[in-house]
C-alpha cells in the first residue's frame, strides 16, 4: 500500500479505535467504582502494579488518540511512520496494561 493511501487509511480507522477503546475503558473503570472497590485497598506492591497498568492504558490511549488526529508532523512518509507506531503501540500499551491491572486486581 502506498504512504498517502496508508495514511488515509490510519486517519479513517483510528478514531473509531479510539472512541471503542474510551468507551470500554470508561465501562469498566466506572464499574469498578460504582462497586464499591478502589485501588488504594490493594496492598502496596499490588498497588503499584495496578496503578502501572493503569498508566500504560492512558498511554495507550494517548498513542491511539495522536495516530486519528489529523495533524502531520513532516511528510507523508514520516507521518505514515509515526502514525502506524502510534496505533500499534497504543493497541499494545491498552492491551497489556489492562491485562497488568487486571491480573493484579484479581490475585489480590
């Protein structure tokens, strides 16, 4: 596929990545809250590990809103780089963190 093909591509599926991906961390966050449960009862190291996943899946997030936006910094090429980076990264950034925070929360 060619770059400015690839790019159009990344800046049509990306922001419906990032609204599915807000909307289901949004669900499970607001879940865990109306539960009753926060993260400050984990234990210490429990805590921490929560809270890594946790950042992982806001940089995650961050990655997957940067690769929709439709600003290019340089170049088709370098914009189709960065933006392929961004979107892969951040589907493995929410991926894992949320697999961290969730394997911590219930081995605590």
């Amino acid at each position: 596929m060619s770059a400015p093909a690839e790019l159009r591509r990344i800046d049509a599926v990306a922001p419906g990545w990032f609204a599915a991906s807000l909307i289901g961390v949004s669900v499970v966050v607001a879940a865990l809250l109306l539960s009753g449960w926060r993260p400050s009862q984990l234990p210490v190291q429990a805590g921490i590990g929560w809270w890594f996943g946790a950042a992982a899946v806001g940089l995650g997030l961050a990655c997957i809103g940067y690769a929709g936006c439709p600003i290019y910094w340089g170049n088709v090429p370098i914009a189709r780089r960065q933006k392929s980076v961004a979107i892969r990264a951040g589907l493995v950034l929410l991926l894992g963190g949320s697999f961290i925070a969730f394997v911590v929360m219930i081995s605590s």
